[in-house]
C-alpha cells in the first residue's frame, strides 16, 4: 500500500463545490482581471482582516518585493538578512541593487538591531528585513535606526499572514509590507501576493506601477511592470479568507503537540515567537542541537526515509550562493549567527489537514 508523502507543508483548499459560484461570476461577467469586481473586494476584506488602511494585490510576492523597492525609489545599498528565502535578495538584484547582508538575532531569526548600524554607508538606502517564521522584528529598534540614518523600512512579512504583534497587526510596520500568497503559505490564492502601505497616495504609486506604469489611457509615468493579480486569484481568496482562521487555529493545535511531545528531547531545541505575539503557525522549526544522537542532516535524512519531507529552512544562506558569495558583507565571519542556525535548523510538517496519526509518526522519529 502506499502512503501520501508527508510533506512539510501542504496548500489549504475550500470544498471545490464552494469555489464554483464564484467561477460562474467570473464565466459570466467575462472580466478576468485589470482590477475586476473580485480583486476590489479581496483589497477591502483584507484591508479589513488586519486592520490596515491600504493595500495593493500582486500577482506573487516576488513582482511586489520587486515592485515595493521601486515605489520608494530605492537604489545603492540595502541592509537586509541572509537567513531567508532567496526571493528576498532576488528582488534587490532585479533593481540593481547591492545587498549588505547582516547577521540575525537567535531569538527573533530577524536581522539583528545591533548589528546593523555597523553595515550603513553613504549608500544605504534602507533595510529590508523579513520576519522569519512569522516572528516579529525586533520592529521598535530597527524603526529607531532607519530614523536615525534616513533610512527606508521594506519587510519582508511573506511568513507573517495575521501575525499580531503588541495588540495590532504586523504588518502596520514599516514604510512597506509584503505578502505572499504562494501555495505554501498560511493564506494561498495559488500564487499571489501584496504590498500593505501607510496612505493613499503611494497606494496609487503601486497600482500604476504593477499595471506598466499607466495612470489613465494614455498616461505611462514611470516603466512599470505587469503584477496585476487576475480575478480567479483574487476569488479565491475571498474565500479561502472566510477560512482562514480556522487554519491558523488548526495549525495552532498542531503547533501545541509538537511542543508538548519535544519538549525536554536532549539536543533538539523548540523556537518560539517573541512575547507580545499571536503568532499563526505557519512552520514549525526546531534546531538539531550537537548533543542529539545524530546530525541534522541524518534526521532529515531519517525522516525522508519514512516519506516525511521536512526542510532545511533555511539552508543555504542567501550570502552563499554564487551570485551572492562574492559581496564583502557574504564574508562568513560577520554571519555566524545565521550560519549556525542554518546548519541546525529543521522545520518539521504542519499543515490543517495534517493528521494526527502522521504527526505521531514524525514525532516518534525526531523523539525516538
Ligand atoms: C514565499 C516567500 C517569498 C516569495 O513569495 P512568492 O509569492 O513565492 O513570490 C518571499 N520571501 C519569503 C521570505 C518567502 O517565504
């Protein structure tokens, strides 16, 4: 008989029944995107959702990374982390942009506060930090610094989807935040993504620069690019959005056997998010610590062995790879907070629909 992988995530999805009616609207109103009916509502509900006064729907995260450096017409330096997922730098290297990696906090797995004003230079331009794991920024601090030097502040909150952070949402943070709805993320609309913003202006700066730079039918102000979210993403995700706590609540249960059943296993250490957080579970990462019976990479193996597919999140640094090794701030001393936890992090299944027989199953091989 074979069994389903156990993969370390797996996207959430309505009843397919329920996804129908929203297809016929589509089927029938013929507007497929260019800010359609369901794209203005998903705007709203979400603007709702989290409290926030203004966002802009992308077609990924990535177009909106990309695209948040070019609302703020961001250039030369910026200071951003190495213990993230590779689109983060991407987006800096799209714009011509050098990254100046910066080690992490081993609490917050966040770019560290006290390091950062050590890497500013007449170039710098602003900071690009992401809040690993959903994990709020050390946000106080690094707001004080870019004040300080002048600095922009673009998150990274692509793991951060209903975070709350002292009360109110995460992702009021910042010049800029932005989301990915890719299918491996707590909230998915296949692939999609946003840019939260402070005011309506710069909102209106954003939805011409995802829509080629128009401003009216024969206005292009600026070289802008295609991120436009279509209408089957964004009905999506006012659906999915109807769902969507009752995922965070799920992942949450999940989250709590886990730490129950690991707590006190010799050599395996549980991360967890700063006080002051309603965190959404969107992974679970635990470090391999040198005094577990084996290594990181033998339990990844282990647990591949019996179809568990856990990941090394994330390994290897940004900093390491080719195109990014060369920088001076790559230089593997200034990094080794992130390069230790990138060769004892772990982030094991957690997923809605993850049953408990098969969270047993991964919870006797890391425990065993
Ligand atoms: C998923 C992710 C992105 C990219 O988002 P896409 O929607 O896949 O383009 C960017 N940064 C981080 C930290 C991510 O995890």
């Amino acid at each position: 008989m074979s069994r389903k992988p156990i993969t370390v995530t797996q996207p959430y999805l309505p009843p397919l029944e329920e996804f129908i009616p929203y297809l016929e609207q589509i089927w029938d109103s013929k507007t497929l995107t260019n800010n359609g009916p369901f794209h203005g509502q998903l705007e709203q509900a979400l603007c709702n959702y989290f409290g926030v006064e203004h966002m802009a729907l992308f077609a990924n995260g990535t177009i909106a990374l990309i695209t948040a450096l070019q609302t703020l017409r961001i250039s030369g330096e910026v200071i951003t982390t190495p213990y993230s997922f590779v689109a983060t730098s991407h987006s800096l290297l799209w714009n011509n942009i050098t990254p100046v990696f910066v080690d992490i906090d081993p609490q917050r797995m966040g770019l560290d506060p006290g390091k950062i004003e050590a890497a500013i230079t007449p170039r710098t331009t602003a900071i690009m930090p992401v809040h690993c794991y959903g994990y709020p920024c050390d946000v106080e601090r690094i707001e004080h610094i870019a004040d300080t030097y002048g600095l922009k502040v673009i998150y990274d909150a692509a793991h951060a989807f209903g975070v709350r952070y002292q009360g109110e949402s995460l992702l009021r943070h910042g010049d800029l935040s932005i989301l990915s709805f890719h299918a491996t993320k707590v909230f998915n609309t296949f692939e999609g993504g946003a840019i939260i913003c402070p005011d309506a202006k710069t909102k209106q700066r954003i939805d011409f620069l995802k829509n080629f730079g128009f401003a009216d039918e024969v206005t292009v102000m600026a070289p802008g690019i295609n991120g436009k979210m279509n209408e089957f993403q964004a009905a999506l995700g006012l659906l999915q959005l109807q769902k969507v706590d009752a995922a965070i609540a799920r992942r949450r249960e999940i989250d709590v056997v886990y730490r129950d059943a690991l707590a006190g296993v010799p050599g395996i250490t549980l991360l967890q998010a700063p006080p002051d957080t309603e965190h959404n579970a969107a992974y679970f990462p635990i470090l391999v610590e040198p005094d577990y019976r084996m290594s990181r990479d033998e339990l990844y193996a282990s647990l591949r062995a019996e179809d568990i597919l856990a990941r090394r999140y994330f390994y290897p640094l940004i900093s390491d790879l080719p195109m990014y090794r060369g920088l001076p701030s790559a230089t593997p001393d200034c990094l080794s907070v992130a390069r230790s936890v990138s060769q004892r992090i772990l982030c094991l299944p957690i997923y809605p629909d993850l049953a408990a027989e098969d969270q047993q199953r991964v919870i006797d091989i890391v425990a065993s």
